[in-house]
C-alpha cells in the first residue's frame, strides 16, 4: 500500500510514522508512507495557499489550485483520495478494514477556516474522526494511517484485531490481565486462573456485555 498524505505542516509526521508498528510496517515494506507540502504547488509568486472567503467571513479559505495540482501529480486510476473534514462521515473500523484494502491513499488535511468547496469534487471520500473542530486535519491523519496499517496482512497477528473492540458483535473487548496474579489487593478473577477454556470464554463474552452496557450503551442497538 502507498499512502500520500497532502499537509502545509510536513514536519508533524515525522516522529509519528518512525515508531511502534507503522515503522515496523514500513520496514516489512507493507506500506510506504509520503508527506507532501502542497504550498510547493503554488503558482503564488509568494507560495500563497489560502484567500479570504467571497461573500465575506472570518479566516481565510485554502485555494483549490495547490491541492488540485497535487492530487493530480499523484493519482493513479486506482487512487483513493479522503479529504478529512468535520462535516465528512463519521470514521468507524468498519472503514479502517475497507481502507486497508485499497492500494493507494491520498488524504488531504484541510487547515484554516475550511477550504474551496470545488475541492470536493477532486475527492472520493470524506472522513471525520468526531464532533469536534481541530486545527487541522494533520492528527486526524495520523488516526486514520495508525488505523489503517495495523490490519495490512502481515503487519500484526490477524487473530490481535479480530478480537478487538468494534470487531465482535459491535462490543467492546473484555478485560485482560497478566502477572502478578495479585497486587495491592487487586486480584486476577479466579476462572482465568482455571484453565477451563469454556468457562474462561464464557465469562469474557459477559464482560465483553457487560463493559458495553456500562460504557456504551449505544453500541447495543446495532
């Protein structure tokens, strides 16, 4: 998989992409990761990326020539391009496995008061991380790359993410625990001790419910 990522702050990725397993999945050549500056697009003599809005408003609005130009330089007729924005559709896992599939992303990161609606027609998917307003789209990214990298074959055990919250049944994961069996009184529930493999699934499906109802109530309606 190639992921292009479009940004005016190339310098953030940096230390993000260079550890844990997104390094490791570079490393596995899984994925290759590239960070592009779309003010090097400008046609500005100035390099200039932004306007003021017509009709009037606060902040200034990203053009649509630097990104236009830039998706152009890197689309190929299986490109997939996801502009993040707030009002795009709301990510869930369900997109990180299909998005794991596609040969090569190209995520554009919005900044600024928002940006030329004509951008919108360059685009194939429109994605937001939450109800929330952030200064750019450059951690949304970031989100979205760490999730989609993990569930490239190859990269973790596949059995690591099917049995992980929003997998199963919409629930989220049942408690976990290690060594030592007991620490300041906090101790390890018995049947895990047990090793009755029947018993021990029997009781993470009901913390796995259980968990849900108190934390998440709405992922029991689905």
């Amino acid at each position: 998989m190639v992921i292009d990522i479009l940004t005016l702050f190339p310098n953030m990725f940096k230390s993000i992409f260079e550890e844990s397993i997104i390094k490791r999945a570079k490393d596995l050549q899984k994925v290759t990761i590239n960070i592009h500056n779309f003010r090097d697009y400008s046609l500005d003599k100035h390099k200039k990326v932004d306007d003021t809005p017509y009709g009037g408003g606060a902040g200034m609005v990203l053009s649509i020539q630097p990104i236009y130009d830039c998706v152009e330089s890197l689309r190929k007729d299986y490109s997939k391009v996801i502009l993040l924005t707030p009002s795009g559709i709301p990510y869930k896992q369900k997109q990180a496995y299909q998005l794991a599939n596609e040969k090569h992303l190209i995520i554009i990161c919005g900044h600024y008061e928002g940006f030329d609606e004509r951008i919108r027609q360059i685009v194939d998917l429109e994605i937001s991380i939450g109800d929330y307003v952030l200064t750019g789209g450059e951690i949304p990214a970031m989100v979205i790359v760490d999730s989609i990298v993990r569930l490239i074959p190859g990269v973790i055990k596949e059995q690591s993410h099917l049995e992980e919250s929003f997998n199963k049944d919409y629930l989220l994961d049942y408690p976990t625990y290690t060594k030592p069996e007991e620490f300041k009184g906090m101790s390890v529930p018995e049947v895990l001790l047990s090793g009755n493999h029947q018993k021990i699934e029997e009781y993470r499906q009901k913390e796995s419910l259980r968990k849900t109802k108190e934390i998440r109530p709405d992922l029991l309606e689905k």
